[in-house]
C-alpha cells in the first residue's frame, strides 16, 4: 500500500484486506462489486446457521472466502463493513466489535446512523478508525453513478482515502456528511417517500384491486406510483422499518405527511375548493418557485413512455371520469398533493437534498411531484377533481386511513408490526413484482439519462 494508496490491481499481498459483516442484499452487493474489480482479500461472514449455504453460494467466486463468525473477520480485516439492520447493529457490534484488528477501519452500512454511532463508540476499541458508508440505492440498481456517502468519524485522512480506494471500482459519487448531517438528509429524500408508496400500496391491497388493470392509475405520473410502489414492496421490509422507526427526523415528517393527507381530505369532503386551492399554491410557491429553476426533472415525453395495465383509451378499458381539460384524467393526485404541502409544512427545499444526495425513487418521485404542481393546469385538474369528482374518493379514503395507519405504527416503534403491515401488503402484489421491476428499471434509467 505504496504512500497509502492502494488500487485492485496491486499485487494480493499489497492489497488490504475487506471484511462484510451480514451478507443480505447489500451485502452481497458488495461482496460481488469487489470482486468484479480485482480485490482479492474479501472476508465475509453471516449468521452461523447460513455459513455452509453462503460457502457455496460463494465457492469458486474470486476473492471471496465465506468464514464462519464475525470474529473470525473482524480479526483479520483491514476495512470492516457492518451491512446488517439497524434494529440489530448495537447487537452485532456488542459481540464482534472487541476483536477489530488493530488499527482496523470499521464501517455501518445501515440506513439510519444514530443507533450505529452509539454502538460503534460503545463497543469498538479505541485504536481503531471510523469511516461509515452508506450507498444510497437498493441492491438491484447499479451503483454507477449514484450517491455513496462518506462519514469520517474518528479517522486519519490515510484511513478516508483507503477507503475512497477500496469503493473507487463501485463507480459512485461520494458524498462527505457527518453521522447527523446523514440522518437529516436520508429523512428529508426517504422518510416521507417511504410513507407515500408504503400507504398507496396498502390502500389499493384493502381494496383488493390492481387499480391500473380497470383502466385507473395508468400512464404518466399514475406510472411513476404503481411502478416505484411495486418496487418499494418487491425489497425487504426491514430496508424501510430502521429509517422511519430509528431516525427522529423522518418520525417527525411521518407524522406531518399523514397530518396533511387527513387535512386536505377533509377540504375535499367539505366542498371547500377555494381553502385547498390557497393552501395548495402556497405550497406550490413555497417549494417550486425558489432558486430560479426553469427546467424540470420529468416531461410528459418520458412519463408516457412507460405503463402497466391498460390506457383508459385502449379498447375494453374502463375510462376513469375526464374533466374536459385536454384529456387530462380527474384525479385527485392525494399522495402528491400532501407530499408538496408537508415539504412547505416542515421548510423542506427538496431540491438541496437533490442534488446532495437524492435516491433513485426520490429522483421520481420529486420530478412528478414537480410536474404536477408547475403546471397551473394539471394543477388546477386535480384540485376540481378533489373536491367535485367522487370516483376516486373511495381510494382517497383509504389512502388516508393507510397513511395515518403507517404513522401510528411508526410513531409506536414496532418492528414486529411494521414487518406485518409491509408483508401482508406486499404478498397481495407479488405476482406483479416482475412486470414491474422490469418496467421500473427501464423508467429509472430513462428518467436518470435525461438529466
């Protein structure tokens, strides 16, 4: 590791050691990437009872050696990576923490940091560096490209730039935060994203309907929430639980995006067209009309690009009620609307997180939250729709009482409830998580292309 540096093309025995604690789909993940670009010492380890299924899973991957606990490679590792939940980190470093190698760099790879620092600066000896990760994507999107933030802790500038190298070959865009600075900005881009698609997804299962299979919910931004709610339900529940249950910020903009989503249903029930209105271009000013910004992230070229289920206008589809505005299909757009007012509601300025450290859902959702409210039409529509039309107000309902459902299970802090509410859900969905994964993918890449 010539002047501290060290590249995977380096000779094995001047290469550093890695070590990946917990081989879930992160795990994995990285376990693979670093393969793939030519590291050749890659400890990892999951929990006992999965060490022969893991050793041959892996057997005959270059690189990679499968041992059986993670004392077995925190004693070894140059670099240690904690890719496990973080309803359990505390846990697992408690037990596997004391045997980091001397002068070892350590990281968490989990989703909220509070819990993560707490436990590192508990358990882990004081000879030892602190360098945390957080690759800012699920396992099934390539990392090329996409945020890979960077904490220095408790470090040398030696130990940042080892790990800078080891993470060089995933090809992603670093980004330096501290452990509070992090939590904020993955609350601000997640937390209350989570929430939209995680109560969408529930309404539609209590309705026990595919919406977008009767003609409903198909097309442009209708596309952009049945796809990235497949996918949020297709992931593991506990990628979502430790963000919203863990991290006092995204509890607190929970609680206010189901605040709003009950506030702005009750305007529509009670008629009052003109209050909505007022509140929602508030709103609309508060968040779109700052800095300047001309060009939009989404246009109505690339949104139609893609769909599930049926146009209301193929043949043998039920056509939702129109309102006579260029074709523009009533809807309410609930989910979209308290998005846009809980941003204003808690001084959120999406856009600085966008450019920070922005998700690849977080991408979407932004831009048709964006192409919805900077259109006075599409705007407009939705409000008409909101308070005049009744077809949609039956999914409205349920929507509020999903969103105000998933804030009560998050502001309890139960794991066990959370898991149920999410599977549950996500069984009814299953047989379309192909589709839409297939369908997902290709829109995230067109949409991250075109920016």
């Amino acid at each position: 590791m010539a002047n501290g540096r060290v590249d995977p093309t380096f000779p094995e025995d001047e290469q550093p050691t890695i070590g990946l604690i917990g081989m879930g789909e992160m795990g994995r993940m990285y376990a693979n990437a670093f393969s793939k670009a030519g590291w050749k010492k890659i400890v990892v380890c999951d929990l006992p009872e999965k060490y022969e299924a893991l050793k041959k899973e892996y057997e005959g991957v270059p690189g990679v050696d499968v041992v059986l606990d993670g004392h077995l490679v925190s004693r070894s590792s140059d670099f240690i990576v904690y890719s496990v939940e973080a309803e359990f980190i505390d846990r697992v470093v408690a037990q596997y923490g004391p045997s980091t190698k001397l002068g070892a760099i350590v990281a968490g790879q989990t989703s909220v940091k509070a819990p993560e620092r707490e436990a590192f600066e508990k358990y882990l000896p004081e000879d030892v560096h602190i360098v945390s990760v957080h690759s800012l994507h699920g396992p099934t999107v390539s990392p090329l490209g996409q945020p890979l933030v960077l904490i220095k802790h408790k470090a040398s500038d030696e130990a940042l730039h080892l790990v800078e190298d080891i993470l060089r070959p995933l090809r992603s865009r670093f980004v330096y935060l501290s452990y509070d600075e992090h939590d904020l900005v993955t609350a601000n881009t997640q937390a209350v994203t989570h929430a939209a698609f995680l109560s969408m997804g529930t309404a539609w299962c209590s309705s026990l309907s595919y919406p977008w299979e009767e003609g409903k919910y198909v097309g442009g931004i209708e596309t952009v929430k049945v796809n990235i709610m497949l996918r949020i339900y297709s992931n593991k529940w506990h990628v979502y639980a430790g963000l919203a249950i863990l991290n006092p910020s995204a509890r607190l903009q929970i609680d206010q995006y189901a605040q709003c989503v009950t506030e702005l249903f009750k305007l529509m029930l009670e008629g009052k067209r003109q209050e909505l209105s007022n509140r929602l271009h508030r709103a609309r000013r508060k968040v779109f009309e700052v800095g300047g910004r001309t060009e939009i992230l989404l246009s109505e070229n690339i949104l139609d690009q893609f769909s599930l289920g049926r146009r209301p206008s193929d043949p043998g589809s039920v056509s939702p009620h129109p309102d006579g505005r260029n074709g523009i299909i009533a809807n309410s757009h609930l989910s979209l609307l308290a998005m846009v007012d809980s941003w204003a509601s808690l001084d959120i300025n999406p856009f600085v997180h966008l450019q920070l450290a922005a998700t690849p859902v977080f991408r979407l959702w932004i831009g048709v939250a964006e192409y919805l409210f900077r259109s006075e039409e599409r705007l407009d529509a939705a409000i008409d729709a909101a308070v005049n039309d009744v077809w949609h107000r039956a999914d409205d309902l349920e929507f509020v009482v999903a969103a105000r459902g998933w804030s009560q299970c998050v502001r309890f802090g139960n794991f066990d409830l959370y898991r149920e509410r999410f599977e549950r859900t996500a069984e009814f969905f299953k047989p379309r998580f192909a589709e839409a994964g297939e369908v997902g993918s290709q829109m995230i890449k067109a949409i991250l292309a075109s920016n």
